[in-house]
C-alpha cells in the first residue's frame, strides 16, 4: 500500500514530490511545438545579425577610444590593424559630465526632448481634430481621406526634398511671403528657423498616421454611448470629454508612445532637410551622434557609438515610466 501511495504522488522526472526540471521541460516543449521552433529561429538567427551584433558591437565600442585614426583598415594593398584600446567609461564620464558636456549632449538632449514633445502634440492634436471631421458624414469624405494620407504614402526623402525645394530663399514660399510684403526667413539657414521647419516638415509627415489610427478608435466606439449621453443632456464638450477621449484611451496610449519613439530619433528629416548647412543647435541627438561619427574628421566612433547606447537608454526608461503612468492610470479610472 506505501509503495502504491508512493507510485502514485511521485513526479515524472524521478524527484518525489518535484516536477520535471528545466531540462526535460525544454525538451518536452521542443517535441511537442518544434514546428514553432523551426519556424522562430530564422527569424532570431537574422534578428541576432542584423540588431544583436551591431549592438553588442557598438556597446564595445563605447568603451575604447576608437576613431577614424586608429581603427582597423586598408589603403591599397597595405592593411593596418586597429590600436584603439579599451578606456572603460571614460566617454559616458566625458559626454555627460566633461567640460563640453552641455555643449555637446545636453544642449542637443534639451532641444531633442522640446522637438519630440512639440512634434507629438501637434501629430497627436491635429490627428484628431482631423479624425473629427473625417468620422461625420460629409460628401467626398472617401475623397479628403485619400488627400490627407497622402504625405503619409509619399517616401519621406521625396517629401522633405519637395519641402527643401520650397523653403530655399528663392522657394515658392518665400516668394508667396514676398508677395504679401511679409518678412522672409532664411528657413534652411538661420538657427531658429531650420527648428522651426523641422518641427513643421515633421508635422507634415506625421499627422497622417496619427489621423488614421484615431479614425479607427473614433470608429470602435459604440454609437449607443453618444446618444445616451446627449439624452442626459451632455453638450458636445462633455460628450467628447466624457465619451470620446476615454474610447480612445487605448489608441491614444499607443500611438503617442510610437509617436514619441519615432520623433525622438527622426533622423531623415533633419538631415535630408538642412544636409551639411545645419546648424549644430538644430541638431537632436540622433544627427549629432553621426555628425560626431560620419561627420568630421577623425571619425569619432566611440563617442558616436555612446550617444547610440545613450539614446536607447533614455527611450527604455521613458517606455518604463510611460507604462508605469498608464497602468496606475488605468487602476484609478477602475
């Protein structure tokens, strides 16, 4: 009788009491879901050569003193080996806290964090100012739609080219300020002004995506609720701030998150708008770090490679907070 009490409380994996370990639980889950495992690793094995490498690579670099002048390479038939060597965190100590410090992290980090908050508001709010009007039905709604989405569908290098064109001295828009006796900018010249462009070439191109996916969260709410908010004499305002806003609470968390993401390393419309003429104070922090690595002479590839590492730090601890701010949101609108 013990030894059937035994027999039967006893777990696969020849422990009493215990469960199989990780071993066997791998090889279980392997047998029985290798199809997904087969299907998973060519996605990893080109993820792990396209993202992993790179990555661990420029970590390491962020740890030496590489440069143009030291690093591996070949002139002619000579080959030259790398003698950078290994400095620890000297250059996270020296682009925080060196004696250029502000002028080259922290006034760009400022102006990177202004332009993303500013780009986002205004993506964010004319997106739905937009997906307001696009939700009524209007004749050739279907129309204005396919409009509006078109800077969106355009590459980005065709339309901030377009834009270049247009905000050169002699462009179409300092000819139409021209005409109307109005002050005409130096837009791709002057330090303000190429913020300024930036911020509304940016807009450009970002407001389409913001429009659509709003437009799909204003689609999924319930009809039901508007009426029975306009029965118990809800105005407009109220209806939106009360029905609208909190449907939308779910596409809104995401796409600003996305939104701020991608304007936080924007890197193409900066550089394609301005190229070489940029000012260094128009500059965020993604175009300054290939300034530093691409941009003068020496190449400096371990600073570059340290604002890389810098910027996906800010971005995963501002995605944690972010998260955080929702979810403790979330449990008090509950």
């Amino acid at each position: 009788m013990t030894v059937a009490l035994e027999s039967a409380t006893a777990k696969p994996g020849g422990g009493r009491g215990r469960g199989p370990g990780p071993l066997q639980r791998l090889k279980h889950g392997y047998q029985k879901y290798w199809y997904a495992y087969a299907m998973i690793i060519p996605v990893v094995v080109v993820l792990g050569v396209l993202v992993g490498y790179p990555l661990v690579r420029g970590f390491y670099l962020t740890l030496t003193d590489a440069d143009s002048l030291n690093s591996a390479r070949t002139i002619g038939v000579n080959h030259i080996d790398a003698t950078y060597k290994f400095i620890g965190l000297d250059n996270y100590k020296d682009i925080l806290f060196g004696p250029t410090a502000y002028d080259r992290f922290w006034s760009h980090f400022l102006w990177t964090v202004v332009w993303t908050a500013l780009c986002v508001f205004l993506h964010y709010t004319i997106g739905l100012g937009l997906a307001l009007l696009l939700n009524r039905k209007v004749r050739g709604r279907t129309f204005y739609r396919l409009m509006l989405i078109l800077p969106w569908a355009v590459p980005t290098f065709v339309t901030v080219f377009s834009w270049r064109i247009m905000l050169a001295d002699s462009g179409v828009l300092n000819q139409v300020l021209g005409a109307l006796h109005l002050p005409q900018p130096h837009w791709l010249e002057d330090v303000f002004w190429q913020r300024f462009a930036a911020v509304m070439v940016n807009t450009w191109c970002g407001v389409p995506f913001m429009m659509v996916s709003l437009l799909g969260g204003l689609q999924s709410i319930d009809a039901s609720l508007y009426e029975a908010a306009e029965m118990d004499g809800a105005n407009a305002w109220q209806r939106f701030q009360h029905v609208t806003l909190p449907g939308l609470r779910s596409v809104s968390s995401t796409v600003v998150l996305l939104g701020v993401i991608w304007t936080f390393n924007q890197f193409a419309i900066i550089f394609l708008l301005f190229g070489k003429t940029s000012a260094p104070d128009a500059q965020i922090l993604v175009t300054w770090a290939y300034y530093l690595g691409f941009g003068q002479q020496p190449r400096d590839y371990a600073q570059s490679a340290a604002y890389g590492v810098l910027l996906l730090s800010i971005l995963t601890v501002f995605t944690s907070f972010y998260f955080r701010w929702l979810k403790r949101n979330d449990q008090l609108a509950i």
